[in-house]
C-alpha cells in the first residue's frame, strides 16, 4: 500500500541511526536528497507528537515516540534556530546548478523556508504561548484526545505516560509566558482572561468528566481491551489527573490570572517592541510574497468593493433587500428558512448534511482533477472542551498508515452561526476540493522529498482552500443562489481580513473597529466577529494568506488558459498546483510558467 511505503526513507533512516544518533549527522551527505530526507527526520523527531500524528514508523515497529509531549521550552526553540542556520549552510554547499529542475525546486523550497526562519530570530519571543485558540494548554488537550491512538496495551500505556508529561509542558509554557512578559511581550487582555476561563472550567469539571478521562475511557473501549485492564488505566488515569495534570492547570492557571490583572492591553502587533518590523516579517511569512502591510490593506479594500457589487446583484435578482449587503446577510443569517434547531438532533443533522455535501463533492471531482487520493476523510463537532473560543472550522489530516481519516471539525457551539447557505462553501474549503484534497494528495507523492510533502505555506494551503470554494461553484456544486452567496459571504469575508489585519497590526486600529468593520462589511453575527478577530490579534498576518493565495493561483489559471489556449486542460493545471506540494507562492508561479513553455503537457 503506497501510504504505508511512504515513510520507508525516514524509517530506515531512523532505524540505522538509532534515532539519537542523527544529532551527530552533521557531514553534508554527497546526495542533496539523502540531505533532504535527515533534515526532515532531525526536525520529526524533535517533535514527538507530529511523529504520532503522521504514523510513519508505526509500521517499522518504532513507537517510543508515542509516550513523549513537544518540548515547549525557550531552549528547545533557541535550538531549532541554531538547526535552522547549520542546514542553510549546509543546503548552500551544494552547487545548485547541477542539480535536477526537481531538486533545483526543492532546494529553493528549502532555501526560503529556513531563511525566512532565520530572518524572525529578532522576533522569536513574538508569539504568545497562552492564548484563546492555538495556546498550548488547548493542545496538549486536543491532541491526546484526537490523534492519540489506543489499539493496544502499549498504547495506552503511552496516553498515561504523556498525561504525567503535561506538568512538564505546562511547567514550560508558563516560563516562556513570564519570559515575553519580562521583555515586554504578553498577549491581549482577551486572550489571556478567555485562557482562564476555559482553564477554569476544566478544573471545576470532576475528574470523570474531564475530556482526558472521558476520551480515554471511549478509546480504550473501541481498543477491546479486557474490562480489567481497562479499569486499570482509567484508575491510573484519574489518579494522574488528580495528582499531576489538575494541580499543572491550577499553577498555570494563576499565574495567567496574575499577567491579566497587571497588562490590560487588547492592541494589534504595532505595540509590541519593534512591532512593526515584526509584522512585516510575520505578514512575509503567511504570504510568501514582498507585499507590504499597505499594499494588502488597499487590496482588500478594492477587493471588497468588487465582491459586494457582485452579491447586490444575487440578492436583488432573489428578491432580497440589496443595497446594504452586511444587512442583508444578517438578515438572511437570522432567517428561519435557512436555521437549524438548536438542539441535539439539529447538531447531528447539520453533521449528516456536511457529509452529503461531501459525498456529491467527492463524486464530481474528475471532471477537475486527474489525480485524487485514497486517504479517506470524516466530518466531526469541534470537541466541546474547545468550541467556545475556537475557529468556525479547522482541518485536521490523516494518518499516513491510513489508520485515522482526515477530518473537518465543525463547531456548533452558536447553531445560528451554520445557516444552511453557508455550508456548501465551508465544506470544500476544508474537505473537498480544499484542505483534504490538497493534503491527502502532498502527502502520498513518495517522490518528493519529504519535507516538500509535509510542508506548509499558509498562502498556498489557505489560498488553494479558497480557490477550492469557487472551483465548486465552476463545477455546479453551487447551484442555489442562496448558497451562492454563502460562497461570496465566504470569500468577501476574506477579503475583509485583509483590511482588519492590516489595520489592527499596522494602522492602529482597535479590537473595537475591526469587530466594527467586519460586521458591517460581511453580516456576521457578532459572536462570529469576535471570534474571528480575536482571533487575528493573536496570529499576525495568518488571515491574509487566504486571499492572496487564491488571487495568486486565478492569476496563474488565467495566464494558462490565456497562452495554451485549446491546449489548456484543467485537470492537468490542478494535478501540477497540488503534487507539487505546498510552495511559495514565487516558487509556484514559476512552476507553472515552465509547464506553460513546455505546452500544458503533463
């Protein structure tokens, strides 16, 4: 099974070295690809849950990373620097122009990656460890229970192992949170009293009911393990909740209580020590390209003259009131046609309905793409410990053994924010042809150096996820006009993030106006708003990936379409985009640029 060869080089690698041993491979390998593949595996196995996560050595036997938490040390980050500047110099040793054009690409994938890197060393304290969203005491918990496996004994022995390691973790997230605090460097007000919040809520829970205990408990049944020893490990798991994880949450818990109390900041990068330098870099990095902060905020702008013109046009041929159009998709968000119930059984069915959106998705795809992969995808609720202050969605890829799918959380938490026109779009942004697509088919090109297929540039995934939104429409998934404007919602709200986030980190503007902006511009409700702008406070420059990215990839087609002319095929550009890997975005226009001079050919 290919899936299950995919991780031969990495795994024979580890299995000759030992694991360890590959801190002491600092020769320069007389292969540039024999290079690639021991940087990738000396990034992999400084990161324990990643490695869980892939399933690349499960199949070799080697599993002692299944016990082992991500160092989130200062240390551990100050090392990946010093790994970063070793590999560039040793990448550069080699004499680029007698590679192959394929290792010619992968050596300029690499190149940008580790400069950019490097180029943020001034900013490696720029980042804040507790936070509404991505913060590390969130996790540790969505990752133990989501990807964690339980199949057997030594499994769960490994999820017993990694919840003693959380005391340790979060021992190194409140370092590094008083660390950036020393330095002047502590999150919005917001972030931090939501991180409490939740935390809280976590303590007040009995032990029983806790997300580690529960989640566990339904492992170990689906495992089959005998009823004795599943009592065991449920025993030695609330003990390891009552006398080592519970008491790590309360210390981290009051000493977030404390930050809060002496920073009651909620303001944008700008007010960070050298925070306009570091969101110029931060915005670099999420775009891939030169564009400056007042370039995209311009961008967006026009952007979201363009799109609103184009829904007045829907609304007025359905009907619907038109000149206002944020007032008009509020009205349309709170219009019971378009509402589920706000109960179990409406939860339940809007996850049977993003499954059969999927499914006609899924069906319709040749007509588009040549290549599709075999990975399979689910669609699941956002896990309830986190759906409060989580994204409206978010992706989650499969394993590589092909023992767990793909999967497109949902959050239901505000059942108002999911009207049914606003469903087909989110399901091909992160299921078909968007995020599972783009990842399940990286992932199996075994060709490709590894690092290439397990990469991520946020303008080429976010605007390939974008882009994938309006193919759908291309393709007659968007029938409804309804749902037609749900996709424009979609992309204007998109847009609007070009002005909010260049404006909060840039221009100054508050939490207040950004909430002001979107909500006016896109008709959300104000629950969503919050989320979303919170959510970009804490993430410089993350949310202007998305439309750069797919502007970048239309501009790409069109210039196909434009020189190949009869000779252009769309399933060949998309295969070329997506077995590539995730790249730059310079770096994919050149590809494309040279598939066009050698004539659209696959």
């Amino acid at each position: 099974m290919r899936l299950k060869q995919a991780g031969i080089g990495l795994a024979v690698l580890l299995a000759l070295t030992g694991g360890v041993a590959v801190n002491a491979l600092y020769f320069r390998p007389w292969s540039i690809n024999v290079f690639f593949e021991r940087t990738a595996l000396r990034e992999l196995i400084e990161m324990p849950q990643l490695m869980s996560d892939l399933r690349l050595f499960e199949p070799w036997g080697i599993r002692r990373h299944n016990a082992l938490l991500d160092d989130a040390s200062d240390a551990h980050a100050d090392a990946a620097l010093e790994r970063a500047q070793a590999n560039l110099d040793t990448l550069q040793g080699y004499a680029r122009d007698k590679l192959s054009p394929s290792e010619q690409l992968s050596y300029d994938t690499m190149a940008w990656g580790l400069q950019q890197q490097l180029a943020g060393r001034p900013f490696r304290l720029h980042n804040f460890p507790v936070n509404q969203i991505w913060g590390e005491q969130l996790n540790v918990i969505n990752f133990l229970t989501g990807t964690h496996q339980v199949n057997d004994v030594r499994d769960a022995e490994d999820y017993l192992a990694r919840l003693r390691a959380i005391p340790t973790k979060l021992a190194q997230v409140e370092a590094a949170q008083a660390l950036r605090a020393s330095q002047g460097i502590v999150a919005p007000h917001f972030a931090l009293q939501k991180s409490i919040e939740g935390m809280g809520n976590q303590l007040a829970m009995p032990v029983e009911q806790h997300p580690l205990y529960t989640s566990f408990a339904d492992k170990l049944r689906k495992a089959g393990l005998r009823d004795i020893d599943q009592s065991e490990f449920l025993q030695q798991a609330k003990l390891a909740l009552q006398e080592a994880v519970y008491p790590a949450y309360q210390r981290l818990n009051q000493a977030t209580i404390a930050l809060a109390a002496a920073h009651p900041r909620n303001d944008g990068a700008w007010s960070l020590p050298n925070g306009d330098a570091y969101y110029a870099w931060a915005l670099r990095g999420h775009l891939s390209t030169d564009m400056t902060p007042d370039a995209v905020h311009q961008l967006g702008l026009a952007e979201v003259a363009r799109i609103q013109a184009e829904m007045r046009s829907i609304l007025k041929a359905a009907g619907e009131p038109h000149e206002d159009v944020g007032a008009a998709m509020l009205k349309l968000g709170e219009d019971p046609r378009f509402l589920y119930p706000d109960t179990e059984a409406g939860r339940a069915q809007i996850i049977a309905d993003y499954k059969a959106i999927l499914s006609k998705a899924q069906a319709a795809l040749p007509k588009v793409i040549g290549h599709l992969p075999s990975a399979a995808m689910d669609v699941r609720p956002v896990p309830k410990v986190a759906e409060k202050t989580a994204a409206g969605a978010y992706y989650e890829a499969p394993a590589l053994d092909g023992s767990r799918p793909g999967v497109f959380y949902a959050n239901l938490y505000d059942i108002k924010a999911t009207p049914r026109w606003s469903m087909h779009t989110l399901a091909y942004h992160e299921g078909v042809p968007g995020h599972h697509l783009q990842t399940a088919i990286a992932r199996e090109q075994t060709d490709l150096p590894s690092f290439r297929r397990f990469n991520w540039y946020t303008a080429y995934g976010e605007g390939w996820a974008l882009y994938a939104e309006k193919l759908a429409e291309e393709i007659g998934l968007i029938p409804d006009p309804y749902d037609r404007l749900g996709r424009l919602r979609d992309e204007l709200f998109r847009a609007v993030r070009l002005v909010v986030d260049t404006g909060m980190h840039a221009k100054r503007w508050t939490r207040e106006q950004g909430v002001d902006y979107m909500m006016r511009n896109t008709g959300m409700g104000e629950g969503e708003v919050v989320v979303e702008i919170e959510r970009y406070l804490v993430n410089p420059g993350q949310a202007c990936a998305y439309k750069i990215g797919m502007l970048k990839i239309l501009e790409l087609r069109a210039r196909a379409i434009q020189q190949l002319g009869k000779d252009y095929d769309a399933r060949r550009f998309h295969d070329l985009v997506l077995r590539n890997g995730p790249l730059p975005l310079a770096l994919l226009e050149r590809i494309v640029d040279d598939w066009i001079k050698a004539g659209g050919k696959a």
